[in-house]
C-alpha cells in the first residue's frame, strides 16, 4: 500500500481513538474503514485497490478483518447483483458507523459533529 494515502486517511482520526481500538491493530484496515466511512456509496474491492494503491492481499486481509469485527459489510446493489463479486461493493454497518461517533464522543474533546468522518 501507498504509506503517504495510508497515512492521510488515517490522519482523519485522532490517534486516541486509533490506539483504544487496538483489536482491530492495523493501520490499513482503519485506514479503509475511514474510506468507507467517508463514502455513501460504498466501494468496491477494486476501487479499494487502486485507491490505496496496494495488492489483493492486503485489501483481503483489511476487509475480512473489519468484516469480522462488524465494522463493514459487503453488499449487492440489485438482487440481481447478489452474490456477484464483481457488483459488490463494501459499506460500513450500523455498528461501524455507531463505533467511530462514540469514539469521537467518548475519547476526544467536544467538537462539533460536522468533524465526523461520517455522522448520522
């Protein structure tokens, strides 16, 4: 993966919040976990790819271990689409998107909600 984009999504979290979520203890998964975050639409594993600049792999290994977590899922656009993995794409859960709020709420200073990286 491409450290330099690595680091900039990353550098949308305080790094509290990173270091009090120590299972989840990799970088490039926050790192896409903030992506996802960041988008409505979800992404797909190939946009994930060229985003972060990196090899299947490691895309693989991130997205199963935030999967795992329940932080993201993955999803089909149409009925049609389900099962399909070249129209899946991956979103953040009610659980993920929850997780990064309370984050922010628990472990950060007051700020105004606007700063989330995805509020609901």
């Amino acid at each position: 993966m491409n450290r330099n984009i690595v680091e900039q999504h990353l550098s949308e979290i305080p790094s509290v919040i990173i270091n009090a979520t120590g299972p989840l203890g990799n970088k490039k998964a926050w790192a896409i976990y903030i992506a996802l975050l960041q988008r409505d639409e979800g992404l797909r594993f190939n946009q994930i790819r060229d985003l972060f600049e990196a090899e299947p792999p490691e895309i693989a290994r991130a997205l199963r271990a935030l999967t795992n977590a329940g932080l993201v899922t993955k999803q089909a656009r149409t009925l049609d689409d389900a099962g399909s993995t070249k129209a899946s794409f991956y979103v953040p859960t009610t659980l993920g998107v929850a997780l990064i709020a309370a984050l922010y709420r628990g472990l950060t200073p007051p700020q105004d909600e606007e700063s989330l990286p995805r509020p609901e």
